[in-house]
C-alpha cells in the first residue's frame, strides 16, 4: 500500500464513495447529521437557560451541605485521590488492606462529623456527593459478598450450597424498586427497637442484597471457566483447598469476570437514581429542589442533560479503568 492511499480523501473514496449508493447514501446521512447537529447547537447556544446549571452548581454538588464545613469534602477528594495514586504507585498491594479501612473511616468521620468536629445530619447529605457515597459503599460491600457467594454455590457443603442459590436466584428474581422499598419498610421490622437505621443505610443495605447476588453470578462465571488442571497443579504442589482456591483459581477467575464485574458497578452507580423515590436527594432528587425555584420553572431539557452527562463521565471512566484492569491481566 502506497502513501497515497493512507490519505484521508483515499480513506473517503475507498470507504465512503467508493459507488454512486454509497456516495448517495454519504451525501443524505451526512446532510442528515448536520441539520441535527445545527438544532441541537442552535439549542445550546441560544435558546438553552444554562444559568440554570451554573447558579445551582453547589446543589448539584453538594446539596445542602454547611458551606462553612465544605473544606472537609476537599479533604476528603485529596484523601480519595492520594489512595488511588498509592494504589498505582505501590507494588505492595498487602499495604493497601491496612490503608484502604483507615481511609474509609476517615472520609466516613469527616462528612459526617463528631470527635472535634461539628456533626452534620444525613438529610444534609444531596447531590453528587450522596450519590457517590452510596454508590462506592455499596460496591466496597457488595463486592466481598458476591464472591463469598459465589464460592458458597461452588461448595460441597449441600446446606451452604442451597443456601447461596436460593438467595441468589430470589434476589435476582425481585425488581432493584421492591428490594429498596423492603430494607425501607421491613428491615426496621425485624431489627430490636433499639437499633433505628438511618434511611442512608436502609437504602445502601438494599442496594448490597440486591448487586451482591448479580456479583456472585459474575464472579461464579469466572470460576467455572477456570481449567480443572489448575486445581489439580495447585494440589499437586502441596497447597490445601483454601490456599489453592485464594493463591491459584480466584485471582484469575477474577481476572476473567473484569467486564462483568464492571458493568454491574456502573449499573450499581446508575441504580442510585432510585434512591429519590425514597425522599433521598441524590443527583436526580437534587433536580426537583432546583426546578422548583420559580425563576428555573419548566427547563427540565438543561438540568437533566447535565445530570446526564455527570453520569456517563462517571461511568465512562469505570469503563477505561476497566478497559486497563484488562489489557494489564493479559
């Protein structure tokens, strides 16, 4: 293949008018591309009220956050930022077992507050920083208890077995809304008087049953796919059941279920939305506080693309993490 044919008008003429259909075909969708285009441009930059956006910036932010304590959800970015950055950097992965709880807890102590500093409500907790709350707590938890799980449906152990299945394929078989509305309504029932969960957590307790079940069938594919021959080399060096299933066949059953598993917590990530039917200002039940002020009344077309597009910035960047989890385990 010569130069020429590298060109972009040979790209054109080899892929895109290579026939006088084709060529049709270019001229209409491209015509068709650029009327859409001069609309939706059209839209944006003169008729859209995007001071609807900008004016309400820390309510989709942070909701009702105090503004005087907001210094300490920049403190918890910086804490958010350096963990993943250690986790890049450092070879020992060992030493992020110890680092990752310690900074759980203290991103948990400083947006809720207490031991010297000044306490603030879960009702106060809007916006993205709700959302995202949610989301990473449930798939910190989520994760661990969709693998024990799926190693619970791989057991010998009849009881264990049934046990894990019959959770799993009920849980699966309930819509995300009903299980949500059941840890709201029900988990109270059955828990002592004495304990009253927070509606924070009733909703993230949901939200764990229900992608737990999802993770362990991921998670359980990837151990299906896993050669018999690995357990047998594992056992043949002299390593027992539970050092060969932790050291041999979960690391690469792990590594099989990536896409799977990622997909599921950017599922998780969307399925926060939910939690507005439940009196919860998240992202979604932020918009209803601003579309109710008088002057931002009916422009329903700019909050909700801008919502729109945090959520695919958050997943899309799940998906090129993933995307490298993959091409690193090759």
């Amino acid at each position: 293949m010569n130069a020429k044919s590298k060109t972009p008008i040979a790209w054109l003429q080899r892929n895109l008018f290579n026939t006088w259909y084709n060529s049709l075909w270019t001229i209409v969708c491209f015509a068709l591309l650029s009327w859409i285009a001069y609309g939706v441009g059209n839209w944006a930059f003169n008729k859209a009220q995007w001071e609807v956006v900008t004016s309400n910036l820390p309510l989709f932010f942070v909701g009702r956050y105090p503004a005087d304590q907001v210094w300490r959800l920049w403190l918890v970015l910086v804490i958010v930022v350096g963990t993943i950055a250690t986790g890049i950097l450092n070879r020992k992965r060992r030493f992020l077992f110890i680092l990752i709880p310690v900074c759980v807890l203290s991103i948990l102590w400083l947006i809720g507050g207490g031991f010297f500093l000044t306490t603030v409500g879960t009702n106060l907790w809007n916006g993205l920083l709700l959302t995202l709350l949610a989301a990473s707590i449930s798939i910190v938890l989520a994760f661990p208890i969709g693998i024990l799980l799926a190693l619970g449906r791989q057991s010998s152990l009849p009881i264990l077995r049934g046990f894990c299945t019959i959770y799993v394929e009920l849980v699966r078989g309930l819509p995300l809304i009903g299980i949500l509305f059941m840890a709201q309504v029900m988990l109270p029932l059955v828990l002592p008087s004495q304990i009253q969960l927070d509606r924070v957590v009733r909703a993230i307790a949901g939200l764990v049953l229900f992608n737990a079940a999802y993770l362990a069938e991921n998670v359980r594919g990837g151990l299906q796919s896993i050669p018999r021959g690995q357990v047998e080399a594992a056992k043949a060096l002299g390593l027992n059941t539970s050092l060969s299933l932790l050291l041999i066949v979960l690391p690469q059953a792990l590594r099989t279920s990536i896409p799977a598993i990622v997909g599921q917590f950017i599922s998780l990530f969307k399925d926060t939305s939910l939690l507005s039917l439940f009196a919860l200002v998240e992202l979604t039940g932020i918009t209803r506080s601003i579309l109710a002020q008088p002057e931002y009344l009916g422009r329903y077309a700019e909050v909700y693309l801008f919502i729109g597009l945090i959520y695919w910035v958050f997943c899309y960047t799940m998906s090129q993490v993933s995307r490298k989890l993959e091409r690193k385990s090759i």
